[in-house]
C-alpha cells in the first residue's frame, strides 16, 4: 500500500509543480505585457503633453499677436484722433476736435449755421455757441456786443466799450463782474492757456486827471481787467498779459460814432491748444 501511495504523491507533486511555473510563466508575460503597454502609455502620454504644450504656446502667440494687433489699433486711432486739417492758411483742429464740432454745431440754429462756408466759419461758429453758453454772456445784457473769431490759432473774444467801462473810465462796471467771473474759472481749469487782456480806444483825444490819452486810457482798462482776474480771481499773474493798443488798431475808420463804439473794446486774446480749448469748452463750467 505505501509503495502505492508514495508513486501517487509523487505524481501529485509534480502536476502541482507544472501548474506553478505555467502560472509564473503567465503572469510573467502579463507583467511583461502590462509593463510594454505602461511604456507605451507613458511615450503617448509625453507625446500628447508635447503636443497641449505646443498647442498652448500657439494660442499665447496668438493671443499676444491679437494684442499687438490691438495695441497698434488703438495707435492707429489715437494718431487718426489727432491728425490735424487745417483751418484757413494758420489755425489746424485734429479729427476728434472736428467730431466735437459737429456735436456743437447741432445745437446751432439752422438759419445761423447756414452761414458758415468754409471748416473756419464752422469752427468760429461751435466755439462761439460754446463759450457763450459757459461764459453765460447774457449776463452783459448784450451778446450782440461779443464777438469771438479765430486769428493765428488763437481764440479772440472782442467785447464793446459799454459792456465793461463807462466813457473815458477804466473802471469795470459792476455787470462785468459774472463774465470775468467765468472767464476766470475757465482760465483756472486749464493751465496750458496764456491769456492778454488787450484795450483799444477810438480816435478822439482825452485828457484828464485820471487819463492822460489813448495810450494810457487802453493799458490802464487792460491793467484793471488783468488785476481783477488776479486778485479776486486768482488766476496765475504769470497767465496774465495787459497790454494798450490806444487807437493804432481801429476796426473800421473813426468817421462816425457808430463806428467810433466798434473801435472801443477789449480784446481777451485766448492762446490756447485748439483741441484742450474746445475739449474743455464741452465740458460743465460752474460757479
């Protein structure tokens, strides 16, 4: 019996030890195949990486060639925004001042602004509604008397004699008071504006014990402008020019009194940059 049993154990044995190694063998190949399809994923893995990475620096490129693209737009439009047309053989305006002038004139009564001809007429006309309405003019009792123009890229405001002074005096009437008021907050929101307070007189002599001609009757009116603007005011002295034209410079011949009342006024003569001026002409201005 036990010589039986012994060939039988014997034979377990080694079908138990067959089955082991095939099972190894099988898993090792599996492992080795697991390991293979590892590597394999890992190379796709890197590949794809590689490929999102490459994908990703594109769209940053494209993204910054937008950018650029952007940037040199707006630059383009900033230079088309300032790209200055001439008014006339001197003053220029750039296009966004030119978009501002239309925007005014809009506002501007037909029957007026169909009087304007030329880009300066237009020009004159928006400043001259402008600066009316924020220098609230009506406060003389007499726009009539207020004329603004544009000379040598300059704002010209000519206000008559009556408005300011009472005849032979250089003292400012009370009623002028709100104007310079105005003009002085105006001169006070933009400090790239040099201001001359210019007094013309007609042809008739005077003399008196305040006044000893023309000469000194227009710089002493100047002067008392200029002084207001500065001490009650406090716009910069250093903004501020007074100067005299007595009768050197009249508007048209001195034959009449009529004509004579044209000659006498003030000149409140604006140097400004165009677009900064009308920029601000747009702008609220209040007490």
């Amino acid at each position: 019996m036990k010589k039986i049993i012994i060939p039988i154990l014997a034979f377990i044995l080694v079908a138990t030890s067959c089955v082991s190694k095939k099972k190894y063998v099988a898993l090792e190949n599996q492992f080795t195949d697991v390991k293979g399809t590892l590597q394999k994923t890992t190379i796709e893995k890197e590949e794809l990486e590689a490929k999102f990475a490459n994908i990703e620096q594109r769209v940053a490129n494209y993204y910054e060639k937008i950018n650029s693209l952007k940037i040199d737009n707006d630059k383009l439009q900033d230079e088309n925004d300032v790209k200055l047309d001439m008014v006339g053989k001197t003053a220029v305006i750039s296009n966004k001042t030119r978009k501002s002038m239309r925007e005014t004139l809009s506002k501007v009564d037909p029957a007026i602004l169909a009087t304007a001809k030329t880009l300066k007429d237009s020009l004159n006309l928006a400043i001259s509604y402008n600066l009316k309405n924020k220098m609230n003019s009506s406060d003389l009792n007499g726009t009539d008397d207020i004329n603004i123009d544009i000379e040598q890229t300059v704002v010209m405001i000519s206000i008559a004699d009556k408005l300011l002074f009472n005849t032979a005096s250089f003292r400012v009437k009370s009623g002028a008071y709100p104007f310079l008021e105005r003009l002085a907050t105006l001169l006070k929101s933009e400090q790239s504006m040099d201001v001359m307070i210019e007094g013309h007189t007609d042809s008739q002599s005077i003399n008196n014990d305040d006044v000893q001609d023309n000469w000194d009757l227009s710089t002493k009116r100047a002067t008392a402008i200029v002084r207001i603007l500065e001490g009650k005011h406090k716009v910069d002295g250093s903004r501020l020019i007074a100067a005299g034209r007595g009768s050197t410079m009249p508007l048209v011949p001195n034959t009449t009194s009529a004509n004579r009342a044209k000659n006498r006024r003030t000149k409140i003569i604006i140097l400004p940059n165009l677009d900064k001026f009308f920029a601000l002409m747009g702008e609220e201005i209040t007490n």
